[in-house]
C-alpha cells in the first residue's frame, strides 16, 4: 500500500513540476523541448511498477489499514434511532390503514451486531379515532395481536395507554 501511495505520489511530483516550469518557461523551442522532456519523464513513472506487477502479481491487501479503521458511533447511533423512528411510522401507519388514527407508538429496542431487536412497544391510545368497523372489539386485544404479528415476535412487551 506505501508503494502505491508513493508512486501516485511520484505522479503528481512530476505533473506539478512539469506546470511550473511550462509556466516559467517563454514561448519557445525551448519550452516544447521541456515539454517533450515532462512526457516522456511522466509516462516512464507511470510504467515504472509495472514490470514488477506483471512478474509478482498485484496484490489488493488491506491488512495494512487494519490497525487504521474506526467505527463511527455517533452515525451508528443515528442509524439505529432511525430503525426505530421508521418501525414507529411503520406500525403507526398499519393501524391507520386498519382503522385506528391518531395512536402514539414508541418502541423500545435493543441492536445485536446491527440486528433489532424489539424489547418493548408502547402505545398511547389517547387522542386516537376508531373508525366504524372496528367499534365492537376488544381494541386492546386487537392491537396487542397486530404488534405482534406486525415485528414477528409473539414475546414482545407491549404496554396500551389511554
């Protein structure tokens, strides 16, 4: 990985060099010599590394950033907070589409190596609206039985207020 870096390195070395002298240098034949001189430098740096390429093959390890790469908790924990926003939106949305608006649901959650994993739902009932066809049920029982089926875990907590 250090002899790639040094040799883009070496690259850009000899292009900014080349600029500057074809800036410094007056309109001449001197100035396309110098020219001619930066090409044919540029063009054997670019082709120094591929003898040695060819003969031991190339290898793609990145053993050497091993020691280098960090996690970003703070993005892991936006994306973890926007799991649960989206599952909240999502089961809000699914009883809206059943018949029950207006129910706040807050989920408690845990995450497992990036899984996540539901420990409790609450829902808050109290400035929700039943529509017509579901005016004869249990509504707790309903909604207890439409968690579950809707995160597939039958053993989730769930608490119904209001």
């Amino acid at each position: 990985m250090k002899f790639i870096s040094a040799w883009i390195m070496s690259i850009l070395g000899i292009v900014v060099l080349g600029t500057i002298v074809d800036l410094l240098v007056a309109k001449s034949r001197l100035k396309n010599f110098i020219r001619s001189v930066f090409a044919t430098v540029s063009v054997l740096i670019i082709i120094t590394p591929l003898p040695s390429i060819v003969k031991n093959g190339f290898d793609v390890s990145f053993s050497d950033l091993v020691g280098e790469i960090q996690i970003d908790s703070d993005f892991v924990g936006f994306a973890e907070r926007q799991k649960v926003m989206v599952l909240e939106k999502a089961i809000t949305e699914a009883f809206e589409q059943e018949g029950i608006s207006g129910l706040s649901v807050k989920v408690n959650a845990e995450f497992d190596n990036g899984n996540l994993i539901v420990k409790r739902i609450v829902i808050d009932l109290s400035n929700s609206v039943i529509n017509d066809k579901l005016a004869n049920i249990n509504k707790y029982e309903f909604i207890r039985e439409r968690v579950k089926q809707f995160t597939g875990n039958p053993e989730v907590e769930i608490e119904i207020n209001g």
